[in-house]
C-alpha cells in the first residue's frame, strides 16, 4: 500500500500533447479543483471498483474479494441511494490499472474506488483525469494524492499529528525521533518532523538504522546519546511490529533508556499481532489505533456476513461507498465533485470519523492507546466529530 513514489517521476512522458495535458490534470491541485462530473440521484450511480485480483503477489485475490465484499455490504447498508458497483480487475500493476480505468469512465462510472497500490492509483487518476472523474485510492502514500485523486488510507502524516498533539498536552516538550533507513522509515521521520513544529515541540534529534539485526543493534549507542544529550522526554519510533520494533524496544531500556525516563511512542499499531502485547518493552508506550467501536462493529458483521475476518485495509472500500452515499443522498448533481467530497464535516467510517482533504489526503479520527499488563488501554478517545478532533 505504501510505496515511496517521487513526485517528479510519477509519470511515464511521452512526446503527445495528450499526455502531457493528462500529466498536468492528475498532477495540479489546482488543476481539476472542485471539479468532477454530475449525476443523476435519481438513478443508480455508477461506482468503478478497482481491485488487485490477477496479480501475481501472495494475497492480492484474497485482498480483492475483501474490498469488494466490503463495497458490496456498504451498498446494503444505503438506505435510499442505489450504486450501480463495477468491478475492474488491475492485477496490482499501472498499466493494467490504466486502461482499467480508461475502461470504467468508458462505461459511465462517476467516480473511481481504488486501486490499492500507489503507482497503479496514480496510473488510474491520469486515465480518468482525462474526463474529469475522481479517484478514491486505497493507498496510504500521500505522494501521488491531488489533483482528481485522493488516498483512503491511513496516512503517517495524520498519525504523527495526533500523537504529537497529544504528547504536547501532556507537556512533552523534546522528541527523538528514531527511524528505519528504508523508504517508509523515512516518510514517517518526515511526517513526525512536521508534526513536532506543527506542535511546537523541540525536535533534538533523528537516528536511523539499518534494517537487519546488527544495524538495530549498531544504533543502539547513538539513540542512548541522543536521547541523554537532549534530555528528550519523547522517543518517537516509526518501526512495526513485524519490523525492529521488538528488537528496539527489548535493547534501549537496557541500555539505560527506560519508559519511565522517556515516552516511548509509535507511528505504527503496536497491538497487532496480539503476542506483541507480551513484549516488555513495549509496555506504557503511545500509539494510535481507530475507534474500536467502529472497528469491531463492522468485524463483527462483515465476518457474520462472508464468513471469515476482512483483510485489514478491506474496510477503506467500505469507507469509499459510505462516502458516496452520504453525498449521493443529499440529491445534488454534483455530489461527486471535488468540492463535495471535501465537505468539512467528513463522513463515517469503519474506524470512525474521516474526511478527504484539498490536498488529496485524508484525516481519521484517531484514539490514543497504550499498553498495561499487556492490554490495551484508551487514554484519549477517537472523536466522534471534527469540531475537536484530536484536541
């Protein structure tokens, strides 16, 4: 889902004027604005649902028969607003994701949900850029969002926010922030850089390690100096639990590093899978998860309705319909229009509360948790609205 993509290489030029004016439409945020087609509310929409099925990567089919019996539930769960859902198969990769959405704007789709990975949303959001339809991408990689395409997924760059923000209430003052040497490590050091001056917090250092044992183990001593030279009482670490988070969290404390001194926090979940709960280490460290209500809400059905859990971004293509549909309802003709799909107000989620920004990303309504005696425990709520969120 996340994938470093550098904005000056997002799109493959070629001599044609026509893909050059198709390169300024996707890539502008200004270039499309509030724009997007009109409908009809007194028909059923036509929804294009772009999915991974056919890939060649372990999961993608399973992941795609997820999204759209997740787009399939949230259309059952729309009272008075009709979707007509189509579904376009990309098998994970740009160019089949090009004409797959060159396809479905063929075919009459209003808007576009999906595709999952970045460089095939932002393949997509050119094809359909060409005729003025928006794009709802399940990617997290805030990079190729703008434009005619917006990305559903969790961002970094929201999750650092609201850990800061509640860090600076809490009266943290000074952050290290600790990071993977890879590409995502790095966009998540940039999204907790920017939210620690968005904060006021005092950014003292950064640290980065490579990713094998021995790098952790290597960095060890620099992170142990870093954090007592600056007297950080934040260590801000973008590791996941499948990645060096455990490994971290066993060696700094230690190293003389102890939760007690400093407030261990993380960009990723830190309770997914459930024997990282276990760890010592991770014990009173911060993260932030969705409402659990939510969450567990749309499990619990979902699983009561297909038989089995959902893949766990599943939910975004729920999310997607959910969205339509409120706007859809309102009976506007241009109730898929970029201005609309950015209304302040947001929408409701699997997670909870979320809105599309100008931008093209998104914010999410985010509960702070941490861990005691191996549970997790709430210590700020997810908003229920964005009159407060993440105040």
């Amino acid at each position: 889902m996340f994938a470093v993509f550098n904005r000056a290489r997002k799109f493959v030029l070629t001599a044609t004027v026509v893909a050059a004016s198709a390169i300024v439409a996707a890539c502008d945020p200004g270039a499309i604005g509030g724009g997007g087609p009109s409908i009809n509310t007194s028909k059923p929409v036509p929804v294009a649902l772009l999915v991974p099925r056919g890939s060649a990567q372990h999961g993608d089919d399973v992941l795609a028969q997820s999204l759209e019996n997740a787009a399939r539930l949230a259309i059952a769960d729309l009272n008075g607003v009709e979707i007509d859902l189509r579904v376009y198969d990309t098998a994970g990769n740009p160019q089949m994701a090009t004409a797959m959405a060159t396809q479905a704007v063929q075919d009459g789709a209003r808007i576009i949900l999906g595709p999952v990975y970045a460089e095939a949303a932002n393949a997509a959001g050119i094809a359909a850029a060409k005729r003025g339809v928006n794009v709802l991408a399940f990617s997290n990689n805030t990079s190729i969002a703008g434009g005619n395409v917006f990305v559903l997924g969790p961002t970094f760059e929201n999750t650092a926010t609201r850990l800061a923000q509640y860090s600076a209430r809490q009266g943290k003052r000074t952050m290290v922030v600790v990071s993977g040497n890879n590409a995502a490590g790095q966009a998540g050091r940039a999204a907790v850089q920017q939210a620690a001056v968005q904060t006021g917090m005092t950014l003292a250092g950064n640290v980065s390690y490579d990713l094998s044992q021995q790098g952790v183990i290597n960095s060890i001593p620099t992170i142990t100096n870093a954090v007592r030279q600056s007297n950080a009482d934040v260590m801000f670490m973008t590791a996941t639990t499948a990645g060096a988070l455990p490994l971290l969290t066993q060696l700094l404390p230690e190293a003389g590093i102890k939760t007690t001194d400093v407030q261990y926090v993380g960009l990723t979940r830190w309770d997914i899978p459930a024997q990282t709960l276990a760890l010592p280490g991770v014990q009173n460290g911060w993260f932030a998860l969705p409402d659990q209500g939510k969450s567990e809400a749309f499990r619990t059905r979902y699983q009561s309705t297909y038989g089995a859990a959902p893949h766990p971004i599943g939910g975004l293509a729920y999310d997607g319909i959910a969205a339509i549909g409120a706007l859809v309802r309102s009976g506007n003709s241009d109730a898929l229009t970029g201005a609309a799909l950015t209304q302040p107000a947001g929408f409701q989620g699997t997670g909870g509360i979320f809105r599309l920004l100008p931008d093209g990303t998104n914010e999410r309504g985010l509960a702070v948790a941490t861990i005691q005696d191996q549970k997790v425990v709430i210590i700020d709520p997810a908003p229920r609205s964005f009159a407060g969120a993440g105040s």
